[in-house]
C-alpha cells in the first residue's frame, strides 16, 4: 500500500488481551541473545523466497546498540527558556524575521493600496519573540477567535495580549509571517518543484536541531501524526481513525519512554517521489518512509517499533543488514508473510511462530488474530497480570515490547493535544509552522525534564511565555506599554509625597483620563516610568 492511503486499520486494540483470563500456554525459558556488529550492505532487487521453518531453537541477532544517550550541549544553570532558546534559536527567529520583512516589502509592491500596507512597519527579533509568546499563549488560554483575546469586557478579558502588541499590529504580522523567499521559488510545471517551498528552510532548521541537541534511547518508533486542517490543499489527508480526521499529515520518529521527536516529514502526496540514501529499492513506499525517518540512526544498534502500514519482509530485512533491530503488527497478506502460520487455527491465549533466517513471524490469538514480525525477539513468553484479572496470562514478549515501545508519537501528540493553537487561517503553512515550533517546544521540556524536572509541561509553558512576552528590551528600546511593566514587575501604590506648598496633594487619575474625565487620587505607583494616579 502506498504512503497516499486515506487510512489504516489499528492493531494496538487487539494487543491489549483484556478478554482473556486463563493462560494457555506455559511460559518459556528467557530468550537468548547473540550480539553480533553485521556491517552488510542492505538487500536490493526483488524479494527473494524464504523457508518457514518452525521457531523453536531460532535465536535472534540483536545488533549491538552502540549510541550513548544524553543531551548534546551544556545545559548548567539553564532557565525554561534557555531550553527553549535551544530549538527555536537566533537563526529561527532571523529567518523569520527576514522572510516576513521580504514578502512585505514584495506584497506592497504588488498591493499599494492594501490596508495592511499601510498599516506595516518592518519587524526585529524582539517583536517576533513577542508574537510566538502570544502565540502560543493562545494555546494556554482558548478564546473563540483572535479578537476575542484582545476584548475589553470584564467578563473574559485578558490584559496581557493588549499590554504587550495591538491586535492590529498582531495581525499584521501574522498577515505578513513568511518563511521563504517566493522570488526563489520555480513553477509549478517544472520537476524541481517543492510543494513544501514556503516551509521548507523552517523544517530544516528544527529537523537539524532535533537531532543535534539530543541522543535518544535505544527504543524509537515511527508513526504518522494529523494535523487538523480543513482548507483547499492538494495533498490534504482524510483519516478517519484520527480525531483531526482531515489534516496536513506527519511522519515522526520518536523517542518511545519519552515522545521526544528525533525527526519528521511532511507528506507532499500521491505522486511525491522518496529517494533517501541508501535506501533498497525493493522495500515499498511505506518502507522508504521509514527509511527515510532512521537514515541517522542506521548502523547504531538501535530498535525501531512499526505497525503494520510500515512492516513488511524486505523492510526488516534492510533495516537488519543495517544493524537496526525492528518489531512490528504486520498485515497478514503482505508478500512473503508465510501463509501456513496466516491459516493455523489457534486457541485463544495461545501463540505460533515460524522463523526465516533472522526474521520471526508470530501469531497470537486474543480477542482477534494478532500477527507480529520481529529481528529482536525469540519465541517465548511472559506472565502478565491484566487489571481486574484473578491469574496471570502468557503473552509472547514481541508484543509486550510492541505495546511498551511503540507509543513515542502518541505521547508527544498527546501531551500537545490540549495546548495546539487551532486558530482558523487560509494559509496552511502558518498552522504547521507554529504547530512545528508547538513540536520544538515538547523537544525542549524533555530536555528540560532531563535535567532538572520540577514542573509539569503547562508551568513550563508558562515559564517560557512570559519569558517571550517580558525580557528586558534590547538597549536603546523602550517597552511599547507601561501594562507590560505592571504585569512582568512588582508594583506597590503609595501616597503622593508631600511637597513644601501641599500636605496632602493629588494626581489625576490615570483610568478617568484615558476617557475624558477629570478625577483626582492621592495614590500613585513610584515604579512607572510616568508614576500614574491610581
């Protein structure tokens, strides 16, 4: 099946085993594993025809992980936002800052008469800081539009987003957001064509900082993740077994213990071509995007955890040659999966398995057939205690690491899903970047939590939005509002001192003037630059 598929059913359902209560097959001894360093080039060509032997003395070859796992740079003493400052750094926000200036100036060549070229103003860093801290507090405090966050009623007002931007300048500027150069962009009729053109520096940016920033654990997965976009796209994807249901879709590989994301890529559509190194040209579509995902990881011994849109013989079979272990749910009618073990009629708790070389298939009965391909695993079994159930049950252990391993997207989409900014825009590309930076910010406070661990990901977020919105201005600038002072600072009223002709004098009162009317108070705040009545 091709990467262009509009779904796929899920196996993880049928690895639960919650139906069963008895155990019908005793547990095995512990597998036995060989470590081997294979540096053998990855098969090419057709699939070759393979002999099914039962798996009763198979032993498989777990390649040796060679990786040490850690965080790459120096993180002593670093606040929430130094984490974050890591991945969305000065040249993120340079590029940003360039880009949106350049279609700016491009749009009022071409629109002179447009209201928000009247309105613009070239943009610096600092201000970009500001807009992805309001930014992403959208994704903290959920309002029905964007308006809305700027709204002066007493019932739902936010003074933080009109004490630091106008909503005007806001959304100019995100009028304006750009990535890319459009000049530098060729049409669409010509092969070098990028349908990712206008994200396309962005991604590659982040992707690089994933993986330079952090080594990740032996056990990775690979998943697709959607997200939620309705608008008029050519390669917009219809899931139904995902909440978003239609969206822009993304392939991730994740740390599983963690939901760290090492790397991603968009899918571009149907007649989008794959190509990535080294890859054999036998192993599918589905099996290039894989490849495509681990080309950093191959030859390091690290464990990768597939389901059955990915997992196929010739796959594993590369990943293997590769020094890459690999366990997955497969379909049973993928070529060369062997038909005997497809047709064995089993008892429910019970498990088959036949081996070929250095791949083992397995069938375990629970509630449905569950059909499993693995190079890390022999064929034994473990005792595991379901909730509710008065006796142990015997799984196979492939399925019991799937179950454990094969979770890394699903955390990270899940710790993101209740913070996304889903504010509706025409541009699509400015939805994936900013849930792109969302994705960096996660990264980021797996760092964090790596290293010091004393918030949950919301107070980090915090931490890091008022960060964005509240550091000090660069010399020579000044704060846009004394609201951002207020709000970022420690200010107390006091009595308006006394001078040598008044005992008891007065100032107007700030809020009174603003609209028109003359009141006088004996309070004031010494801390403002203006020392407003209070």
């Amino acid at each position: 099946m091709s990467a262009a598929g509009t779904g796929r059913p899920c196996c993880h359902g049928a690895l639960c085993g919650r139906t069963a209560r008895t155990p019908q097959r005793p547990a095995l001894s512990p597998m036995v594993v060989e470590v081997t360093t294979s540096s053998h080039s990855p098969p090419s060509g057709p699939v070759p025809s393979a002999t099914w032997i039962p798996a009763t003395s198979f032993t498989p070859q777990v390649p040796q992980f060679l990786s040490t796992p850690q965080i790459n740079v120096d993180v002593t003493n670093f606040v929430p936002y130094d984490f974050f400052h890591l991945f969305v750094d000065d040249n993120v926000l340079e590029l940003i800052v360039q880009q949106t200036n350049l279609y700016a100036t491009q749009f009022a060549a071409q629109n002179p008469t447009s209201i928000y070229v009247r309105r613009w103003t070239p943009t610096s860093v600092p201000e970009i800081k500001k807009i992805l801290g309001l930014t992403l507090d959208m994704g903290i405090v959920k309002k029905p539009s964007v308006r809305s966050y700027w709204a002066a009623s007493t019932v739902h007002s936010t003074p933080v987003f009109a004490a630091v931007m106008s909503r005007n300048r806001y959304e100019v500027l995100m009028r304006f957001m750009h990535f890319s150069d459009n000049s530098q962009v060729p049409p669409r009729t010509d092969p070098a064509f990028d349908r990712l053109n206008k994200l396309r520096p962005l991604i590659s940016l982040l992707t690089d900082l994933f993986l330079k920033l952090y080594t990740p654990e032996k056990n990775v997965s690979v998943d697709e993740s959607l997200f939620s976009f309705k608008g008029r796209l050519s390669f917009r994807q219809y899931i139904p077994s995902k909440r978003a249901r239609y969206g822009v879709k993304l392939y991730k590989v994740c740390e599983s213990t963690t939901g760290y994301t090492c790397g991603l890529s968009i899918y571009e559509g149907r007649d989008s071509q794959l190509n990535p190194p080294g890859c054999p040209e036998n192993i599918g579509t589905s099996g290039k995007i894989v490849w495509d995902l681990l080309v950093p990881f191959l030859h390091k011994g690290y464990h990768v955890y597939t389901d059955n849109f990915y997992t196929s013989i010739p796959l594993y079979r590369s990943l293997h040659a590769a020094n890459t272990g690999a366990c997955g749910t497969v379909r049973k009618n993928r070529v060369g999966y062997p038909q005997p073990l497809v047709s064995k009629r089993l008892e429910k708790g019970t498990s088959f398995a036949l081996a070929s070389d250095q791949l083992l298939a397995v069938k375990w009965k629970d509630r449905k057939d569950v059909h499993m391909l693995t190079t890390l695993h022999a064929d034994t079994t473990v005792a595991v205690r379901e909730r509710g159930a008065t006796a142990d049950k015997h799984k196979p252990v492939c399925v019991t690491d799937y179950n454990k391993f094969m979770g890394g997207v699903d955390l990270s989409d899940q710790a993101l899903q209740p913070y996304l900014v889903k504010r509706k825009n025409r541009a699509w590309y400015k939805k994936v970047a900013i849930y792109l930076i969302q994705i960096a910010t996660y990264n980021s406070f797996i760092l964090f939590k790596k290293s010091q661990g004393n918030l949950n990901f919301l107070e980090y977020q915090e931490k890091v939005v008022e960060s964005l919105l509240f550091e000090s201005p660069a010399p020579g600038q000044a704060f846009e509002s004394e609201d951002v002072r207020r709000l970022s600072e420690r200010h107390f009223p006091h009595p308006v001192p006394a001078t040598t002709s008044k005992t008891y004098p007065q100032k107007r009162w700030r809020v009174c003037s603003k609209h028109g009317r003359r009141r006088d108070t004996r309070i004031y705040c010494p801390s403002c630059p203006s020392q407003p009545g209070l």
